[in-house]
C-alpha cells in the first residue's frame, strides 16, 4: 500500500509531502488498519481557519482531503506517522 500525504497552508504556507510503502514494512498490518479508517471517515468536515493546515491524503489512488481543526483521530494518527516515517 502507498500512503501520500501533502499538507498545505499554515501560516507560512510552505507545502509539505511524504510518503509512505507499507508492503515489505513488518508493521503493514497497522498501517493498513489505520489507512482504513481514514478512508471510511472520508472527506473532512468544514472548512479550515485562517492559517490552519489543509490535507491531502491518498492511499493507492484514493483521495481524501481533510483540514485543521476538523481532522479525526485516524486522519490525525496517520498524518503524523507519514509526514514522520515518509520520504
């Protein structure tokens, strides 16, 4: 599985992306699970605020986009873990 995730805005504005291969990581399993949840969560709610992030998260093709302060915690989960783990 091929996680991306862009994160936009901000109050500097600068763009950030990584991503994320899960299939030979031993701990796939999480990732899949988390993965799922965020794309049965769907598109975020609401708009974002002045200055906030936007995201972008694409898991093998399928997108969802979400903003600060509205993102649950498997958007947030996963963010976190990519923008970290990520290339």
């Amino acid at each position: 599985m091929r996680i991306r995730v862009r994160r936009t805005g901000g109050f500097a504005g600068i763009e950030r992306s990584a991503e994320v291969d899960t299939v030979d990581r031993p701990d796939a399993d999480g990732w899949r699970d988390l993965a799922g949840a965020v794309l049965a969560d769907g598109d975020g709610n609401g708009r974002g605020v002045p200055d906030g992030f936007s995201y972008e998260i694409t898991i093998d093709g399928r997108t969802v986009r979400c903003c600060d302060p509205h993102l649950t915690d498997a958007q947030r989960a996963l963010i976190t873990k990519v923008l970290k783990e990520g290339a």
